[in-house]
C-alpha cells in the first residue's frame, strides 16, 4: 500500500463524473505534506527560532508571549478541523446514498497515518476466518486503491457453498447503518483488542514511558489514537461515523469488522460455527435452529459492545433448500437476444426489466444498472437499424430512474456515430426534466450528470436550470457548470455567478464548499469577494503553488470496444452477462454496495440472497 495510490484512487468517489481528479494531489503528496509540517510547526511551535512571530518594540516580553499563544491558538482552531462534500446518490426510488469527499488536508493526514503502518491492519484482517471483503492493495492503475479478497461475484457464491456445505440453516444478518455508526474510539479497540486499548486508555499519562521502555503495544494504542484524531478532523471531530466513499474508510470498516469476526469465532467456538462476511453482511451456517438463536443473540452482543447494532428488519433464518438465485438474475441469463430480429429482442428486454422494477421499487437503480451493462460494455452490439427504439427505451429508462446517467454517457459515446439531431432533442429534454426536478433535493449525483452529458453532447442549457444549480451551491454540480459557462457557450443568457463569489471568503476552504472555492478561484472563473484568497489558506496555498487541479476538463469517459460477431443465430442473457461479468471484474466495474458503502454503484444478487 502506497500513499501515493490510496490518494490517487482511493479518494474520490467514482460515481462523479470523469473530470474529477486525484492525480495532481498524490503525485507530490510526500512533499506537501512535509511544506505544511514545516508550516504547522512555524505557527505552533512558540519557542522556536522559526515561529512566524516576531517581537515589536515596546512590546513587553509577557505581551509577546501571549501574542504567540493567541496566534498558536488561533492557528490550530481554524486547521484542526473540517467538513466534508457531500455528493449523494441513489438508493433506489425512496432513498438517498450520502457519499463524503474530505478536505485534501485531512484526508491526506489521515491516509498517510494509515499507510505508515499498513502492516498493523494486515495482521487484524489475518485474524478473521469469515471476511470476503478485506482490502487487499490493488496494482492496476485503472482499479481503485484497495480490492477485496473475493474478486467477483462468482467467487464469493463459491465461497457460501463451500462454507456451508455440512449445515443445514442459513442465519443473514446486516448491521445496521454500518458506516454512519461507527465509533472512531473502536479504531484502538479494532487494532489491539478490547481489553488491551481499554488497560492502555488507563495508562495515558504513563503512555510515553511505556513506549521509551519498548512497550509496542503502547506505542500501537497512540498510533490508533492519532488515526482516531485524523478521522474525526474529516468530519467536524465527530466521533460517530465515518466518511461514505473514500478507501480509507472501507480499510478502517474492515479493521473493526474482522476483529469481531474473531471474537465471534472465539465465542461461538462449540456450536462449530461456519461463516463468511461481506461487508456488513453476515452468513451464518450452523445445524439447528437452536443454534441459529445463539448465534444471533451473541452477534447481536459483540456488536453492541462496540456500540453497533443489527438491522433487525433483515435478519433471516432460513433453511436449506431455498432458491438457489434470484429470479431476475435467473430471468435475464435465461433471455436470447435474436439477431436476426434485435429491435423486437430489444423492447422485450426492456419491457421484463421495467416490469420487475416496478415491482421492486426500492431497487431499481440496481434492476437498471445491472441490466444495462451489457450494453455498457458491448457485449451486446447495438445494429444500426435498432438503434433509435434502444434511443427510446434507454432515455425513457433514464427519466425513470436517473441513476444510470453514467451508462447512459458512455453508451451514447460508444454509439456516437448513431446520434443525430433528434437524438440531441430527447438529450435536452431528458436534461431539463432531471435539473428540474433534482435541483430542488439537491440530488448531486442527477445534477452533475445532466451537466456533464449537456458537455459531451454539446447541449444547450437554459438560464434558469443553470441559476438553479447554482442556488443548490453542490461543488460537483457547479464546477461542471462553470466550464461550460468559462469555456463554451452552452449556457444562454447570464447565469448569477456573482451569488457564488459573494460567498468566498473567511474559511471557505475548510467547509463543505472547499472543492467548489479552492478549484473555481485557482481557474479564475471565480472571482473571490476576498482577496488572495488561496493564499490566506496555507495549506491550500501549499497546492496552488504547486498547480495542483482537482478538475480536468477534458477527460472523459472509457468505452469498451464491441465484441466481434459470432455466426450465431441466437445469443443469450446467459451469455451476456457471463462475457459481461468478466469484463466487469477486469475492469473494476462489478463492486459490492453494501447499504453504507459508497463507493461501490449497486447490490448485488447471487445465491438467493441480496449482497
């Protein structure tokens, strides 16, 4: 694990759109965070050589003294602290996925306290029996930071009928809003154990002795105590709950999970427990019902003891035999796309999938996203001749559940050749009805995308829907719209950009608006009602000086070449999604949402049970 990586593509969500970049930041990370060490201890550091104040004349010694504390003071209260972007995305029809993008210098701090002693965490994942989700150091420059220890979701079913094989009752459990939850203190009782950070919290006073004497365990519980520190400074200091999205979260998730998964394990031990962990999803194999009560009264124990709790709405008892998958996966492998007569093949297609998100209206972001992949990836090639009734259905899909704007994007990029005139129409009124209606809840994922596909496509955007956005103050949203106001002329008439700059001043940079400030001014298409703005943040000036961007304008989405046509009459959904699960997990693009994990784009269904 390298810090370099885990700021690169560990950092920002992957659900925004593609200009968004980490790359600047993580090039030249080792040395910026050495300037702003330098920095810090300048303004903190009173009775040093090189603190930034000077004594004036007439100043009485005691005077000068309380100055420097008042600046040191002053100085660690504006830095010490954070608050994130918020950028969410959708749950389905009826709920909202709230992902965090932290300060650049927090969560830098943050990353890089977690990669100083990676190995730490390696030896607490060992411990666990059960997890098929922790992070394992990810190489391939187009993947995220950190993988998981199953690759696809074939292994991972491989793994449930490997583990079950001698058990007769399956127990699932979830916990309960598992991210959101999260009580940073655990991070110390993740890494040592329970007993051990708590015998050590006693010892605080004592803890630099202990560790001068060669106490390992000492210096360990005050390395869990600055990530602690670091986490919090993400967030507000909040100690309930950690940022939905970046990696670092997902690595401290699983630091806590797997050692309950180790205390369970020591437990439960005579019940002869079998189990596998996903996440926040447990599958708990044993032999009785009797058992299976045990098992989840001590589970629902242990997790209270690290003030967690079980959703106890989707705990399932169930016994073997139960249906092997889920009949919409089943449906759509059992599905031939006719080439011979594909725009029939098409509308039948739909027709199924629209008909099972209506009758599943809490997951149809994931009904659409993952039926829609075969096409995202060509696997199935699209003929000239159906294009336009796929045009229908897929921007008709789109208004009904924005959440595969993405998809959208690069189908129409891999298909641009297709478009015409009336194809930009359907893309202008499907843009104006999800600015409409998204703007007002602030849906920042539907308002970005619209945007970004209005770029792609070279469409107009109005006044108003360009003044609603600008209203909603979303950074993600605002940049987009920015560029095409800077650098196109796609935005009619003259949008209140000055409402923008009225707000940027005082500590900006430390809010929630950080992305939207730091990015506009450094363009100049903002233009701050405080002057010297970026300079007045010394750790931002620390960026700007080095000509770190977080926005690149032209990057763009990947397509996937079409595969070649085979001399075949029919073709499967069967054979469609086993060729498309394969490029998905080459390309990283099959991922796991657990009800709290962000970064990953929808749940996934296999051996009857929902990931």
């Amino acid at each position: 694990m390298t810090l370099k990586d885990l700021i690169e593509r560990g950092y920002f969500p992957k659900e925004l759109p593609p200009p968004f970049d980490t790359s600047d930041l993580s090039a030249d990370i080792a040395a910026t965070l050495a300037s702003w060490t330098t920095v810090f201890e300048n303004n903190t550091q009173i009775n040093s050589g090189t603190f930034v104040l000077t004594q004036t004349p007439g100043e009485t010694p005691q005077q000068f003294k309380d100055r420097k504390k008042a600046h040191r003071a002053d100085f660690v209260s504006k830095y010490n602290a954070s608050k994130a972007t918020v950028y969410s995305i959708s749950k389905g029809k009826l709920s909202r996925r709230f992902l965090q993008i932290p300060n650049p210098k927090h969560f830098s701090i943050l990353s890089e306290k977690i990669v100083s002693r990676w190995t730490d965490y390696e030896a607490v994942f060992r411990l666990s029996e059960y997890s098929q989700s922790y992070p394992i150091p990810e190489s391939a420059i187009d993947k995220r930071s950190v993988s998981t220890f199953s690759k696809s979701v074939a292994e991972f079913r491989n793994s449930l009928l490997k583990t079950s094989i001698d058990k007769l009752i399956e127990v699932r459990v979830d916990i309960s809003k598992f991210y959101p939850t999260i009580y940073t203190h655990s991070i110390a009782w993740a890494l040592l154990g329970k007993d051990k950070a708590k015998h050590y919290f006693k010892e605080k006073d004592n803890l630099d002795a202990l560790i001068a004497s060669g106490d390992t365990d000492a210096q360990l519980y005050k390395y869990a105590e600055s990530v602690d520190i670091a986490l919090r400074a993400c967030q507000e200091r909040q100690s309930i709950g950690i940022p939905i999205g970046p990696d670092t979260s997902h690595i401290i998730a699983e630091v806590v999970a797997c050692r309950i998964d180790n205390i369970l394990k020591t437990r439960l031990s005579s019940l002869d427990l079998k189990a596998c962990r996903y996440y926040d999803d447990f599958y708990l194999y044993v032999s009785s019902k009797d058992e299976a009560d045990k098992v989840l009264k001590g589970l629902q124990l242990i997790l209270s003891e690290f003030q967690l709790e079980i959703n106890e709405a989707k705990v399932k008892i169930r016994e073997f035999p139960f249906a092997f998958e889920d009949e919409f996966t089943t449906t759509l492998h059992t599905f031939d796309f006719k080439k011979t007569n594909q725009t029939n093949s098409i509308k039948h297609y739909f027709s199924l999938i629209w008909a099972f998100a209506e009758r599943n209206p809490k997951k149809t972001d994931w009904i659409f996203k993952y039926s829609l992949r075969i096409f995202e990836f060509s696997t199935i090639v699209i003929q000239k001749k159906s294009w336009k009734v796929f045009e229908d259905l897929l921007v008709k899909t789109a208004l009904i559940e924005p959440a595969i704007l993405d998809i959208l994007t690069r189908i129409f990029i891999t298909y641009k050749s297709y478009l015409d005139a009336d194809s930009k129409k359907k893309l202008k009124r499907l843009i104006n009805v999800t600015i409409k209606e998204h703007c007002p809840v602030r849906h920042n994922f539907e308002m970005a995308w619209a945007l970004w596909i209005a770029k792609t496509f070279e469409i107009e955007i109005e006044e108003q829907s360009a003044n609603n956005i600008i209203d909603t103050r979303d950074s993600i949203s605002n940049l987009i719209l920015l560029d095409l106001i800077k650098n196109t002329t796609l935005v009619n008439g003259h949008p209140r950009v000055s409402d923008i700059e009225a707000e940027l001043k005082d500590d900006i940079l430390m809010t929630e608006n950080w992305l939207l400030a730091y990015e506009g001014v450094k363009k100049g298409w903002l233009t701050p009602a405080e002057a010297n703005l970026l300079d007045k943040n010394l750790f931002f000036k620390i960026l700007k000086d080095k000509n770190v961007e977080f926005y690149k304008q032209t990057k763009q989405l990947k397509t996937y070449k079409p595969k070649e046509e085979k001399p075949i009459e029919t073709y499967s959904g069967g054979q469609a999604v086993q060729q498309e699960d394969q490029q998905s997990k080459e390309n990283e693009q099959v991922e796991k949402t657990d009800n709290n994990q962000t970064g990953e784009p929808f749940d996934i269904f296999i051996s009857g049970f929902e990931l």
